[in-house]
C-alpha cells in the first residue's frame, strides 16, 4: 500500500523575530510536528540571521526547510500611505521570487501568512498566485482594531477611508479562507457590522501563554530583588511606543515611598536605546532601581520576570490594539497599568486584570502605581497549573481541515509556489 505523503505547510514569516512573531512560530511548529506536517519556511535573510532563527531550527531542523527573499526591512512607525504601499508592493514581489526558488519541491497542502499586516492592503489589488491553495493569515489590524466607536485608524479621515477599503478588499479575495486575529472586541465588532469577510474572521486566544506558574518567592530571589523591594515589569520588544521614558519620568517627579525596581526586559530599537540612557543619566532617585536587560528572553526568564513582578507596565501612549504583554500578564495573575485613553484599557477591562490611568498626568501615572502597588490582595499568585487554551493549536487545527476538504483536487492544480494563469482584467508584475 502507498505510504501517505507528508502534509507540508507553506509558512510566510519574514519578520519572524522578537517576542511576538518568533514565539508565535515556535508555538505554531509545534502543533504542525505533533501532527506529522513538514514545514517550507518563506522568511528573509535579516530574520533568518536573528538568534531566534537559530533556536527554531535547533528544534525543527528535521522538518522545516528554508527559502530566503529578497524581503524589504519592516517599515518603521509613522510612515505615510504611500511609503506604506510601497514596501507592501515589494513585500509580495519578495514572495513571488521566494517561492520560485522552491523548484520542484512538491506543492504545499496550505498557505500561512503569520503577519498579514505586512501585506494586507495590496495582497487584494492583484492575484498573487495563492488562489489553487487553502490561504490564511494571522492578522494583527494595528490600524482597524476597535474602540468603543469602531475601528479607528489614525490620522486624517482620507487616510483612514483608503486603510479600510484596502484591506476590506483583501479580506474579500477568495484565496484568503481564513483570517486568525487575536482581538476578541475586533472579531465581534466585524460580526456585528458585517464587514467584508466577515465570515472568515476567527479569534483565538494569544499563541504563546504559560503553562505553569512558577514559585514567586524563588522567582524573585532569582531576579535579585530585595526582601520588600517592589517591582514593575516592562517587557517586551522596546520602542518608544512602550511609553516606557514616559513611566520613568513620571516616577522621578514623584518618588516612590518605598524601594521600587523596573525591570526593563527585551531588545531595543537604536533610537529607544539612546532615549532610555539619556533618562538613566540623570540624577538617581534613591528609592528607585532600574534593572535593563537588553535580548531576547528565553522561556524561562519570561516566567520567573512575571512571577517575580509585582505590577506590569503597559501604558502605551496612544496604542491602538490589544496587547500580548496584557495577555502574559493576565494568564501569569500579574496586574496591569495601561493608559485609558488606548484600546489596551478596553482590553484591561474586559479581562478584569488591573487598571488604567491618564498617561497624559504624571501625577496620576505615579498616584496609580503606588496604590496597586500598596493594596495586598493584587499580590497574590495562584500556584496550580494554568490549563490556557492554545491559539496555536487552534489555528493548525482549522488549517488541517481546510488543506483536508483541498486535497481532493490539489494535487490535479499548479503548486501554489507558481502563479496561476492570468485571468481577465489583471497585469503582469512589473
């Protein structure tokens, strides 16, 4: 009898770094080996050369096979409409030649795209050569997420119009079945509007969440915290956005009456790196530590760094999504401060996991975090095992059953690593 061929995953990453993308992957691979797939890693030649990369495939060298593009850096934040649509054009043009370079390596039985957002609004302008397989993508709708008004997207009304009409197109386009997202308010808002594609909107809890609680006294010995030093957390890949020079200042204009330690865990961008060491060479306050960290965070750091905190820092000006850190936090019992004027406070209060604040007075900032930090029943941690459920598992889960009602004519089609013949009314690329 004919063995049965390995089901294989086409898995597009090139970003795949830093807290989330690369622990997202790392949780995804898991669940694509528990189930016997080979994975075909679509990635670029900076995330390939990052020490993530390097402890994925430690893990998965027998089952993943890697195909490097010629994808652009990520654009930074800020960047205007245009500049945005150019690195998006570039990106799928980077894909195409990726997966010409997959030669005859048979075709894949589902397509992955594990950040949708860096294509998502010219991935609808043209046929991409994706439509003979099963599609979907994680996406992460920094800018559609919803406030207590809806989607919001920042800046003037004519950049918010073409924002939604593109991706809305996008999620119209019949090679995208599915579309993952791990805002809980944006799934139910796309339901309750019925806004293109609706349908294919499915929420899942975040990919990477503990699955124990360490014992918080060791943690804390660990971390080198003194017997009734606090301690706030801010983890994380490091930005401005993080608001993390906003926290500090805040607590240097009104002092703390107690020992307080911030613990500053994660990479960080150049240009934070040079805001932070301009705040740290400024006058010590004396009850006041500082404690930086400046990599990536292995699994074990990242437990005993929430065990051993007292309060988690997510107060992220203007911030206009949910957070993972929120969601680390709440699964480890930890509480949270975050900005109330920022979707993360929507997100903090659903979960019932700490409290909010105006970022915009520092008095308050600082007023905040010394009553959470005072008030003893916030301190508590639980120390069963935390049985969360897995995004990761349902995502593979629902891709297995897609590539399963496919299979019956994918092996009749074109791989999905060659483009289709044109069909009416679309171009070549240029």
């Amino acid at each position: 009898m004919k063995q049965a061929e390995q089901p294989q995953v086409l898995y597009i990453d090139p970003e795949g770094t830093g807290h989330h993308l690369a622990l997202y992957a790392r949780a995804l691979w898991r669940e694509f080996a528990s189930r016997g797939w080979r994975i075909v890693w679509v990635t670029s030649p900076h995330a390939y050369a990052h020490s993530a990369s390097a402890s994925l495939l430690a893990e998965f060298r027998d089952q993943v096979r890697v195909i490097e593009g010629p994808f652009p850096p990520a654009p930074s934040a800020g960047e205007q409409p245009f500049q945005t649509l150019v690195y998006q054009w570039r990106h799928c043009q980077a894909l195409r030649i990726a997966l010409a370079k997959a030669g005859p390596a048979g075709p894949a039985d589902c397509v992955f795209h594990a950040c949708l957002d860096q294509c998502d609004r010219v991935f609808g302008l043209r046929n991409w050569g994706f439509a003979r397989r099963p599609w979907a993508a994680l996406h992460m709708t920094a800018a559609l997420h919803p406030t207590r008004k809806g989607p919001h997207h920042p800046g003037s009304p004519l950049k918010a119009a073409l924002s939604r009409t593109l991706t809305w197109h996008t999620y119209r386009n019949t090679a995208l079945q599915r579309i993952f997202v791990l805002d809980q308010g944006f799934a139910s808002f796309a339901l309750r509007h019925a806004i293109p594609g609706a349908a294919k909107i499915h929420f899942v809890p975040d990919l990477h969440l503990p699955t124990r609680h360490l014992d918080r006294a060791a943690a804390r010995v660990k971390q080198g915290l003194l017997e009734n030093e606090k301690s706030i957390l801010c983890f994380g890949m490091m930005t401005e956005r993080k608001g993390v020079c906003l926290l500090l200042r805040a607590l240097r204009a009104h002092p703390p009456g107690f020992t307080l330690c911030i613990v500053i865990a994660g990479e960080q961008s150049t240009s934070f790196e040079a805001e932070l060491q301009s705040e740290l060479q400024k006058a010590p306050v004396t009850a006041l530590r500082v404690d930086v960290r400046r990599r990536f965070m292995s699994d074990d750091e990242q437990a005993e760094l929430f065990a051993s905190a007292d309060l988690v820092w997510v107060g992220y000006p203007g911030f206009r999504h949910p957070s993972g850190v929120v969601e680390l936090a709440s699964a480890h019992r930890v509480p949270c401060i975050g900005g109330s004027n920022t979707a993360i406070a929507d997100e903090i209060g659903r979960r019932g996991c700490g409290v909010v604040c105006d970022l915009d007075q520092p008095k308050e900032i600082a007023e905040t975090i010394y009553r959470v930090l005072e008030t003893p029943d916030l301190s508590a941690r639980p120390s069963a095992v935390l049985a969360a459920p897995s995004g990761a598992a349902e995502i593979v889960q629902e891709l297995a059953r897609l590539a399963a009602s496919n299979r019956g004519s994918s092996r009749t089609h074109a791989s999905p690593m060659t483009s289709p013949p044109r069909t009416s009314g679309s171009a070549p690329l240029p």
